[in-house]
C-alpha cells in the first residue's frame, strides 16, 4: 500500500500488555502464533556480499499442490509505499492467516484466523520487506537503501537467488512477481532486471522467470498523475469547478516531471491527492466506499510482540513499521519516474496481468487504462480492441477480464487498492486462472465468456 496509516488504536495496546502481563512467555506464543500459521520458512536474505543489509522473507508452502512441488509456481509479492512492509500483504490480504482482534475470556487481544482466498493455495507463496529498510528488512547504513528502481532490483535478484538456493526443489519452479501500488514499480523492474541479466548466467544461476503481476500500480505516473480530476468528477465526488482545481495542480505536477525536477514533481502529486481527499472528506481514497480507512494495525501491533518476532526470526529489539519514512525518503526522487519502457518490454518477453479494484482513487482503472492505451507494443492495438469479458466466480459477476496475447487486464468489484482484503475469493480465483491459464485467462480464447472455471479445478 502507499504511506500513509491509520490511527493507533491506544485501549488495544493497553489491553494487550495487560495480556502479556498476566500469562507467562510461552502460552502467549502458542496462543499468539500456533505452529501451523508460521511460514514454512522466514528469516533473511543477503542483498551485497560487502554488507550487512539483507530482505525479510516470510514463505509459505503451497496448501493443495497439484504437480510435484519441484513444478509448483512460486509467487513472489512486493508491497507498494515505497517503503511499506510486505508483511502487511500476509497477513492483512493475501498470506494464508490474517490478524483480527478477538475477544477470550472478556479480553480484548489478537489473533489469527485463515483467509477463505489465500494465494498459496496451489502456489507456494514468497513475502519480500523491499526495499532494504522497510518492514524487518535491514539496512546496514541508511546510505545503502536504493534511491531508483535499478538499486532496488539489483537487490530483489540477489535475495531471490539466495533464497531460490535454500532448497534444491526450487530452482525448477516457475516465478511469478506479483505485488501492489509502488510494486508498480519494483515488479516490473525486477522483471526487467532478470530478463536482461538472465542471458549473461550460465544456465544453473538463472531465474525461472514465468509472469507479473501488478495490482493497482503506479507504473507511469506522468499519465497516472492527471487522471485523478477527471476520474473523481465522473465518479461524482467532484463538481466541475472543483474539477477544475484538481486539474490545475495535475498540470504543475505533468510539467514538474518534463522539467526533470523530481522531487518538487513527487511532492505536487502529493498535493493533487491531499486536495482530492480534503474535497471529498473521504476516509481514505484507497476506497471510496469505506467508512473507515483500512484497519492494517492490528497486523502492525501482532508483528511487535516479541514473541511474534522470535518466531519469524527477527531481532526482538527490532521496531516493526508499516512503512519506513527512511525508505520513503529514499525514494522521493524515484516516484515520478515512469517504467512503463519495462512493461513494454516484458509484455513481449513474459506475460503481464495488470488488476484494479474499482473503487480505488489512487492507481484505480482509469488511471491504469490511461497509461496501458499509450503502450509501444505491437499487441496493443489488438488488446485495446479485445472484447472486456464480463468475468464470473461462482456464478457471480466478480469483475471483466480484457486479454490479447501476453496482456491481460483485470477490473475486480467490490474492491479497492488492497484488494485481495477485500475480495478474497475472487483475487484467488484470478491469480490462480491467470498462472495455470484456465478459461478467460487462458492462451487460446474459447468464446465462452462465463463460465464457472473454479468447478473445474
Ligand atoms: C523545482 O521546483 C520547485 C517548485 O516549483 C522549485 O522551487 C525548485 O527551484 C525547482 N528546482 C529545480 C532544480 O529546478
Ligand atoms: C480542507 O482544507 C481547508 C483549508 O485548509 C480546511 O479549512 C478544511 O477543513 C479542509 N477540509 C477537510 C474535509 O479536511
Ligand atoms: C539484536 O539487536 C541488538 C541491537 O542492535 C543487538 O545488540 C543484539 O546483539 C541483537 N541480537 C541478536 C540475537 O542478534
């Protein structure tokens, strides 16, 4: 997600050292973090020889694999920001358990419980804190943390050799980056960075590089950047004067960009999305329909028990972040800088699955359209005349599929930027279909636009 948290809920941090007060060290662990929601592997990955720094990872295993696990697709994913920790991705959206409050024996405190949609279900799925500094990621000195996409993923293709080197089963499976929001970025950039590199490795370093996925991304902001008027008037949140406004410092933050001055060009975008939220009074933009914006800290409370941190591995005396503003800092340079060129590139190499939740204000499916219909690719104008298929699950509309070649766009209802939060089921079915390239999402169109493709797993 990008920066930007909600509200510490103060009564709950009492409530939950009151807890820790009164039960000795080992009834919190089993009652806090049972055996069986712990990764099958976390802990971390060196990113340089020369230092120190190193990636968080959390993996979990596929739950119901259907080939033998050594051709059993891995996922990787990347939380946005920049800075934001991808352990918010596991255990707020995507990961096999979800932190909720509960209440036992009158007490307020938090637990796990399984997500009905998690993404490793046939997939074995692999959590990143990236950039170096985010989340339980360590940085060796703050000069380390990368200040442009080639920084961050030169890191990414060390840690995911280290890692991908943890176990001879894994070199064989297929890798697919996934991730949200600034991954918007970083996913097309490590794919980038694999692809280009690949050819230069003997084989046996190579990685198996299979497809990326982008979910409400931030991919070419310059584009991105002057949809927002345009999006929150048709949407009916703005009148056409406010509208007007909106359009004005978009304006500034377009021409900041074409004068290369990054900095002042990130902050303007800043300014475009504050004055939407101020128009609007909205509790968040990442979904115009919540009340609330979302509840990500009890995840962040969970992941600041020392016991939660010895069991994934991590130094007790490490503060556990959302997102890292060193990081974010970091990058301010970076976020107006377009990598759409990676797209371009990768479409033609690999396969791209881009995915929106409707009701996102801030990389939503207007401002993804804008930038994709601008593509250099010679699919494009096959992909901008292909059919936007009305995409069901279990009988339900969940969303409309737009697919040409190695393309695939997906709008998903019901959601908003943290999507698999909000539409469990269906982000499963969609990351599922779009890997093993069932139904609507498969190479060959089959004309049959609805389909319950789950039955048939
Ligand atoms: C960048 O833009 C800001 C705001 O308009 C301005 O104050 C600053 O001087 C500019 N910097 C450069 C290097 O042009
Ligand atoms: C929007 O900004 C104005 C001027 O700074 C302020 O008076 C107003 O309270 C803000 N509205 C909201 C909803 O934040
Ligand atoms: C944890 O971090 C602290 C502070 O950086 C350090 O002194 C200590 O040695 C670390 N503990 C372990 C087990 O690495």
């Amino acid at each position: 997600m990008a920066r930007g948290k909600s509200t510490t809920n103060a009564s709950f941090f009492l409530l939950k050292l009151l807890l820790l007060c009164f039960l000795p060290d080992h009834s919190i662990s089993a009652a806090i973090y049972p055996k069986e929601a712990l990764p099958a592997k976390s802990g971390y990955l060196p990113v340089d020889p020369a230092t120190n720094s190193a990636i968080f990872y959390a993996f979990y295993e596929a739950q119901s694999p259907t080939s033998s696990l050594s051709k059993t697709p891995l996922l990787i994913w990347l939380q946005g920001g920049p800075g934001c920790s991808s352990m918010i991705g596991n255990l707020f959206e995507l990961g096999p358990w979800r932190v909720v409050p509960s209440q036992k024996q009158n007490v307020e405190h938090l637990s796990l419980e399984p997500n009905p949609g998690p993404w490793n279900r046939l997939f074995g799925l692999l959590f990143l804190d990236n950039p170096i500094g985010t989340g339980f990621s360590i940085a060796a000195t703050p000069e380390e943390i990368p200040r442009d996409q080639e920084g961050v993923a030169k890191h990414l293709f060390a840690a995911i050799t280290s890692f991908i080197s943890l176990d001879p089963s894994f070199k064989s499976r297929p890798i697919y980056v996934t991730g949200e929001s600034y991954a918007g970025k970083y996913v097309p950039a490590i794919g980038y960075y694999i692809l280009k590199k690949n050819p230069k490795l003997p084989a046996s370093q190579r990685l198996n590089l299979k497809g990326l996925a982008i979910g409400d991304g931030l991919t070419d902001p310059i584009i991105q950047v002057a949809t927002h008027a345009d999006n929150a008037y048709f949407s009916g949140l703005v009148n056409e004067r406010q509208k007007g406004e909106l359009e004005e410092l978009q304006r500034k933050a377009v021409e900041l960009v074409k004068m290369g001055n990054w900095s002042a060009a990130t902050s303007a975008r800043s300014k475009v999305l504050s004055t939407l939220s101020n128009m609007t009074g909205l509790a968040t933009l990442y979904d115009f329909t919540k009340k609330k914006p979302y509840q990500t800290d009890y995840a962040t409370e969970f992941l600041n028990i020392a016991e939660v941190k010895k069991a994934l591995g991590v130094n007790e005396s490490m503060e556990f972040e959302e997102c890292s503003d060193v990081v974010g800092d970091a990058l301010h340079e970076d976020v107006m800088k377009s990598v759409k060129y990676m797209v371009e590139f990768l479409v033609k190499k690999s396969k791209v699955l881009l995915y929106q939740g409707l009701y996102d204000l801030r990389d939503g499916v207007v401002s993804t359209e804008a930038w994709v219909k601008t593509m250099k690719w010679e699919g494009i104008e096959k992909f901008l005349m292909a059919d936007r298929e009305i995409w069901k699950v279990n009988g339900e509309v969940a969303g409309y599929v737009q697919k040409w070649g190695s393309l695939t766009h997906v709008v998903v209802l019901g959601a908003g930027h943290l999507l698999p939060a909000d539409q469990a089921l269906n982000s499963q079915a969609m990351i599922e279909d779009w890997v093993l390239e069932n139904g609507q999402f498969g190479r060959h169109e089959n004309g049959c636009s609805s389909s319950n493709f789950r039955g048939a797993l």
